[in-house]
C-alpha cells in the first residue's frame, strides 16, 4: 500500500507512525496510508515565508501569471494521468472533468487577470486623492503581498479543483501555500502536486502539501498569513476561533457546505421549456459527484401547482440514472467517497424524516452495476418532500452531504424568497424562469443571502454553466451559514492576499513609488519626442508639450462633414437657447483627434500602433477662437509575453493626454495605449 509524502522544503518526507488509511470508494480496497506524524510544520512556515515567499515578491505580476499559464499548459497536457486515480474517489468521468479539468481552468482563468495588472511586483489601488489647495499633497493606495502564507485546509469533494482554486489566486498575489486537503481524498491531491514539483515551474517554497491529521497546522499562523477553510461549517466555525487565528487577527475565509436552493418560477408550468431544464437541472445537481458539492441544491421550491407534476418528472429522470463503477459504459453516478460519509449521510436523512418523506430512493439500498453496493460507499439519490411547508425548521437547517434534496412548495414569489432566506445564507440560489419581473423581484430581494444567484431559461441554457458551477472570475462564497467568505473573484479574490496601505505624499514622490504618474508631479520635458524611444528607453512621466491649434468654425464644420456628428450643439446656432452652451461648440473627439495630430510623431519608429482608449473626458467646452495645446506624459508601462518566439518584442505604454485651453485649463483628458517595441530583441 502507498505511503503519501507530505512535499515540506522541496522534499517528500513520508510522515512516521500508523497513519490514516484511504479506500478506494468503489471497492473498498486499501490505496493508501496518509501521516503527518513527525512533520516539523513550523519549518514549512518558516520556509515559505523565506524562501518560497522571497522568490515569489520578486516576480511581477506579469511574470506570476505567466508561470501560473505554463503550470496550467503542463498540467493540461498530462491531464490524462489524473483520470484513473480520480475514479478511486467514487467519482466518474464526468465528476473528473469538473474537477481535474475545471481545476485547471482556474489557473487559466486567473493566468489571463495579469493582463489587468501592472508590471510590477505590487499593484495600485483606486484613484490619486488631491489632499492640499497648491497640489503638492496628496493620496493613494498600494497592494502588496503579504509577506507571510496562504494556508488552505480543502474539503474532500474537490481534491484538485479545490486545491488549484486556491493556489492560483494566492500565487499572482505573490503568496507562496501549504495545503492541506482533505485527508480521506489526499491521495488524488498528492499525486497531483508530485507532477506540479516534478515540473519546477513554480519557485521553492511556493506550494507545500500536508497529507494527513491538520496536528498544530494553525499553531504557527501570524499576522503575516491568510487562512482559507472550505468544509462543513460547523469545523469552520472551530478553527475561526483558533488562538492563533484571534490573537493575530489572521483573515480567515470561511467557505461552508450551505443549504443551497432552486426556484421554479411560477411562469415554468409543465410543458414550457424552462420545466423541463428545472427537471434536468435537478437531477444533475443530485447525481453529479454523487451530490457531494458545496453549491449543489438541498430546497426545492416548487409553485404548489406545479409540485405533483414536477415531482413526477424528477422521479421518472432519476429511476433513469445508472450507478456503480465509473470505468463501465452508461453508469452516470459512482459513489460517495467513503463509507464514514455514507454513513454520515444516512445519519442526516433520518434527522430529515421528522418533517419529510422519502418519494423517491432509499438510503440503504442501491442497485449498483459492476460493483458491491455494500465495500463501496454508494448510495441511491433520495428524493424527499416536506409534509408541512409552514411548520418545517430541520429541511432549513440540516445538511446531508450527498444525492438528497427536499421538495417543497411556495405560493408567491416573495414566500419563495423568504423561503430561500431560511437556510441563513448559502453559497449559491438560482431560479429558472423565462418572466423578467418574475427574475427581477426574486434576485432583487434574495440576493442579500446568497453568494451567486443563477437565472436560467431557454435563451441562456445552452451555455449555462448551470447552478452548482462557480466560476474563477465571479465571487464564491456567500453570508451567514456558508461562512460570509469570498474565495474567488477575479481580482476581487486577488486582493484577499495583499495589504492596502494608503500612501501619502508629493506627486512626484508617489509617482515613483507607484509606477505610475500621479497628477501634479513633475513632468520632465522628453528628448527626444517620446514615440521615438523603445520601451525600455522611456520613463514615467517623460511628457512632450506640443504645439498649439487655434479652433475655427471651420474645422467644426468640416469635422461635422467627415464624421457625420450633426448634432445641434455643433452645427446649429439658433437651437442653443435653454443649453448650457453659449456658442456652437467643437465636437469632443474633433478635440481627441486634433490632439493626436499635435502630439503624434509622424515619422517610423518604436511606436507599433495605438492600443485603444482606455478613458475619455471631455471637461470644458471649446468654442471658435480658443487656443488648445496638448501635455503627452508616460503614464504606465506593462511589458508584453511572446507568444511565438520569433514575435517582436513589445510592451504596452499608456500616456496621459491632457488637452488645455488659453487659459491653462483642461477641456479634455484621456488615457490611451500604445504598442512599443523593445530596444532588446533577444529571444526568451
């Protein structure tokens, strides 16, 4: 039998002692023996934070997300390996996916944030802050990496989606991570983390696993860490409270198994094409996983019309459903992970039996293909529904963590709402409807206790993700019962890993310190013109004044001609009464283009193409007469990938376009983009 290593300062050092033996959940056969005994933890913190944690906030972000493309790319390429060593843990092909490759997804996804992202180690928060009349004080805000480790204790359901989630986010950050996942599951997790540190694409130290007992895993935790829990909420609430976690004030993200719920809209009769995807709906999120996932729906909301039927439905779909071993043709459903959480859930259907009634299944027997229902841990899907509505409390308040849903039926749209509320927040609800004011009122009203709400109907099915799917770019976690955290969300999430520290000072002083020119700050005159220096040769600030133009009636017109803007406040004189313009004005983008047709440098040179707009104000209006010139400053410089190695070298610059009159004041003020080519062409 396999002894799991636990990946501590770049080594694998299989834990002493008897350890916790893992089950294959199909056959019940011995796979492997899990121990933490004899793992100095505290030298996992200390490396990471040294080592691992050096190497990453040395990285730009750039550069982090980079890495995290090619882990994403190898493991994308070796994808296969994880198959067979999946389907021990009771899942099928179709539960892998979701889980090895909506795993790697996530490192996808959050590789693509750092387009969103400086070229620097740390990033800049919000707007400059003017603080003093003259303009030589001001504000800003700064994120840094936090200086210490994400510690991450996962769940059993997802041992590698759960697992990459999370090490994606805190890697861009810049935060290296010990893991520690579930141990009943561990085994699949390892063999994963052996193909990431065989790879060497992630810096020492960046990711460390512990398989096993948690032990004193939170008894080093210090200002520095990030703590990140996804289980039942009740062993999160626990290890909210861990002295460490208290004394320390260590962020802690509570992402709890919450009693999720699914509405039929009362406009979703039988034989509109929104039943039948409820129907479809239901029945995946019992069956995949075998219903072990955090947002899969425990409630039911069924308009009382509609229950008889629907439950009818959902009965005929789930008798279709084939279980046993996942390897074998036309089986849809394997088993639960082991036979303790079998258990487990049967403990919890009888709780629900107080004030329900099994119509569908029987939680102990099962007719199982190609395996033994008894040494694996299956389980039939149990289909329930409530016997009073009213009086129900145990269907809003008790979890079984497997293939079981309660049916129950609702009479408004606000007694569904109120009826969603009563599992005291959840990670994620969703309706299906094809009635907009039926959406509105539900999601409008809902939304304050849930994390993500899903709105399906026929025009979105059939490319929904569908309810129980969390996406990297959208916040996931949610209020109250499922732990009031927020595990995802682009770079939402990405800040959970950094510290905002407002910065005060001269601009010119910020602007050094952010990497980006901050209004007010001295504007060196660039020589020479700026879009004749490479990328490497310009520097914040750089800025050219231009010459100035002298607006004419004549170029309002002719601007009207070309671009066909005959709005009236440009071309027609008399209608300007009532308008808080005295005199035909200039077009807005007359000013932008006449802009760059003062700042532009005509002649070839670094400069590739202009990139877009990124912002565009026009704040003063400009009548025939008045004098424009145009302040061009260096705003930002993000360096560009390669994607071929025979590509031109590149990076992006975004300049400040300041547009002012006669009177030294701005009419307009734009951030545009351009391409620049590198001085050092050098391959990769």
């Amino acid at each position: 039998m396999k002894q799991l290593g636990n990946l501590v300062k770049n080594r694998w050092i299989e834990g002493t002692g008897e350890g916790t033996t893992l089950y294959n959940a199909i056959n019940g056969v011995p796979v492997a023996l899990a121990s933490t005994d004899g793992i100095d933890i505290k030298a996992m913190y200390d490396y990471a934070r040294s080592t691992g944690g050096f190497a990453l906030r040395k990285m730009t972000f750039q550069e982090r997300g980079i890495m995290l493309k090619k882990l994403a790319l190898h493991l994308h390429s070796i994808k296969h390996k994880f198959y067979t060593v999946s389907s021990e843990t009771g899942a099928t092909k179709i539960d892998s996916w979701i889980d090895i490759e909506g795993g790697i997804g996530n490192l996808f996804a959050n590789a693509s944030l750092r387009r969103k992202l400086p070229d620097t180690s740390f990033a800049v928060d919000g707007d400059f802050i003017p603080l003093s009349k003259e303009g030589t004080f001001g504000g800003h805000h700064i994120l840094v990496p936090k200086e210490g480790v994400a510690v991450h204790i996962n769940a059993y359901n997802f041992p590698i989606w759960g697992m990459l989630e999370k090490i994606s986010v805190n890697l861009l950050a810049g935060v290296p991570a010990i893991v520690k996942p579930a141990t009943v599951t561990s085994f699949l997790t390892e063999y994963m983390v052996r193909e990431i540190h065989a790879s060497g694409i992630l810096p020492q130290g960046a990711l460390q696993l512990v398989c096993g007992s948690a032990r004193d895993l939170l008894d080093f935790v210090d200002e520095r860490d990030v703590v990140t829990f996804t289980g039942s909420a009740s062993t999160g609430q626990v290890l909210k409270v861990h002295p460490g976690i208290v004394q320390n004030s260590v962020p802690f993200n509570l992402e709890a198994d919450s009693l999720n719920a699914a509405i039929l809209g009362p406009d979703a009769g039988p034989g509109t094409p929104e039943f039948d995807l409820f129907v479809k709906e239901i029945r995946n999120e019992m069956t995949v996983k075998c219903g072990q996932k955090c947002t899969a729906v425990r409630r039911i909301m069924v308009p009382e019309q509609h229950i008889d039927v629907f439950q009818e439905q959902l009965i005929s779909q789930l008798s279709k459903v084939v279980i046993g071993d996942p390897s074998l043709e036309g089986v849809r459903m394997g088993a639960l992970v082991g036979q303790i959480q079998r258990e487990d859930v049967r403990a919890q259907i009888a709780i629900l039996q107080e004030e329900s009634e099994i119509v569908f299944g029987s939680p102990d027997e099962v007719d199982v293909r190609g395996a033994d229902s008894e040494k694996g841990a299956f389980m039939s899907p149990i289909l329930m529904r409530v016997k009073n509505v009213n009086a129900a409390v145990k269907v809003h308040d008790v979890e079984a963590f497997g293939p079981v849903s309660t049916i129950m039926p609702y009479a408004t749209v606000s007694e569904a709402v109120d009826l969603s509320k009563k599992g005291r927040g959840s990670l994620c609800c969703s309706i299906t409807t094809h009635d907009r004011q039926v959406a509105t009122e539900f999601v409008r009203n809902a939304a304050s206790m849930h994390g993500r709400i899903l709105v399906l109907d026929r025009e979105s099915a059939k490319e929904s993700t569908g309810h129980g799917s969390p996406l990297p770019l959208l916040v996931h976690g949610g209020p109250g019962r499922a732990g009031g955290g927020e595990e995802m969300g682009g770079l939402r999430g990405i800040r959970h890993y950094m510290q905002r520290t407002a910065i005060q000072g001269h601009p010119s002083m910020l602007t050094a310190i952010t990497e980006q020119y901050q209004p007010g700050a001295v504007q060196p005159e660039s020589d020479p013109h700026v879009f004749r220096k490479h990328f490497e040769e310009l520097n914040i600030g750089d800025t050219v004044t231009t010459a100035k133009h002298t607006v004419t009636e004549a170029d309002i017109t002719n601007f009207a001609n070309v671009s066909g803007d005959n709005f009236y406040a440009h071309v027609d004189e008399t209608s300007l009464e009532g308008t808080i313009f005295e005199q035909r004005v200039a077009h807005g983008y007359f000013i932008l283009s006449k802009a760059a047709g003062l700042f532009v440098e005509p002649k070839k040179g670094p400069v590739l193409l202009n990139y877009g707009i990124e912002e565009c104000r026009f704040t003063k209006p400009v009548y025939p007469g008045a004098t424009i010139g145009v302040r061009l400053t260096v705003k930002e410089k993000i360096s560009q990938e390669r994607r071929e190695p025979e590509d031109i070298a590149k990076g992006i610059v975004k300049y400040l376009v300041d547009v002012y009159d006669d009177t030294d004041e701005t009419v307009a003020i734009a951030t545009i983009l351009t391409m620049v080519k590198c001085l050092d062409q050098t391959p990769d």
